[in-house]
C-alpha cells in the first residue's frame, strides 16, 4: 500500500492559489477604459471552476484523480473551496466598477441589471470591506444581490382600490426609447421592455 506523505503542498491547489491570486490581482487592477485585465481575471476564475469541477466529478465517480500517481491528490473538501473562491471571483470580475469601488472605498448601488442575458434582472448594492490599520485599505468586497421579484414588483402591482387597468410603471429613458423595468400588466413577459418614445 502506498502512503501519501503529510504537510506537503499539492501541486494542483498551489496551481488553483496562483490562478486565484492572478485573477483578484487581474480584477483590482482593471479599469472601465481597459477591459483586458477584467476579461482574463473572469477566464482565470472559469479556469478554476473547471478544475474543481473535474475534481468533484471524480469524486462523485469514486475515482479520485491523481491518485496512485507522483502528485498528491487534492482533498474533496479542497476541490469544494475552490469552487467556491472561483465563483466568488467570477462574481468579482464581472462587475465592471469593482476596482473603482475598492479604490475609492465607497459604498455603490447597481442599477437595474442582468449579469447575463435572458436572466432575471436584479439590483445590488456593493460594500467594500476594509482593513488596516487605519481603515482605509480596501481588503474585499461584499455584494447584495436585490431580487426585485420578492418585494418590489409586488409592491408596486398592488393598487389601493379594485381597477382592471390600472397599473404603476417604472421607466428609464434610453437614449430616444422608454425602458420599463418591471412587468407590464397586460404583457406577462419577464423583464424589461423597450418601448419608442412620443
């Protein structure tokens, strides 16, 4: 029977630190004129969603990948960590204005959104997290997602006296056309519509 030796570092989690670290590094240093820097941190943190996804499935299967081999297998717990911390940097790369947000230290509402097309719209409120010694260095950032299906868009739809057409519209002009943001009472499709405006 062959031993795994203790306390050393396995070569895929080192791997998975540095993409980790390249793609937070990648995300604090982008700006809105340069969008590179934010493109490669989103690959580098779809990069270890992948591995960690290969890694669970192996586990699921029974058939733990590396093992009997030179390296040492990372532990499921490890691979389930990663995932995390890759969808944890996925969700930080793609907002546009995190490094601004970091930089400046304060606290930013996202209006209403989609992070992808044909998803639901959202809205969310981004809170640096800071530290030091001095409180002033940006050391994280905590996003609210605000699900505007759970208390808002009831809200507005209920109407203080029985009406069959009466209903309360929130519209954000883009450009030369009208967008409304919720649901239209007589147009039960889900998110927004673009209408002309007159």
């Amino acid at each position: 029977m062959k031993v795994i030796p203790l306390n050393h570092s396995l070569p895929m989690t080192a791997f998975c630190f540095v993409l980790a670290g390249f793609s937070f590094l990648a995300t604090l240093s982008s700006t809105s004129k340069s969008p590179r820097r934010t493109i490669a941190a989103f690959w580098l943190a779809c990069l270890i969603i992948l591995i960690s996804l290969v890694l669970l499935i192996a586990y699921l299967l029974g058939t733990p990948l590396l093992y009997g081999g030179v390296f040492i297998p990372p532990a499921l717990s490890t691979s389930l960590a990663f995932m995390a911390v890759g969808t944890a940097l996925l969700v930080f790369a793609g907002h546009q204005n995190t490094s601004e947000i970091l930089r400046s230290g304060q606290v930013d509402f996202l209006d209403f959104h989609r992070d992808v097309p044909d998803r639901p719209i959202h809205l969310a409120v981004l809170v640096p997290i800071l530290g030091g010694q001095d409180g002033s260095r940006a050391i994280g950032l905590l996003v609210l997602r605000i699900d505007p299906e759970k208390y808002l868009y009831p809200l507005i739809n209920r109407w203080p006296t029985p009406s069959q057409t009466a209903e309360t519209l929130i519209i954000r002009r883009d450009g030369n056309d009208a967008l409304f943001l919720n649901e239209l009472r007589f147009q039960k499709k889900h998110g927004a519509k673009s209408a002309k405006f007159t």
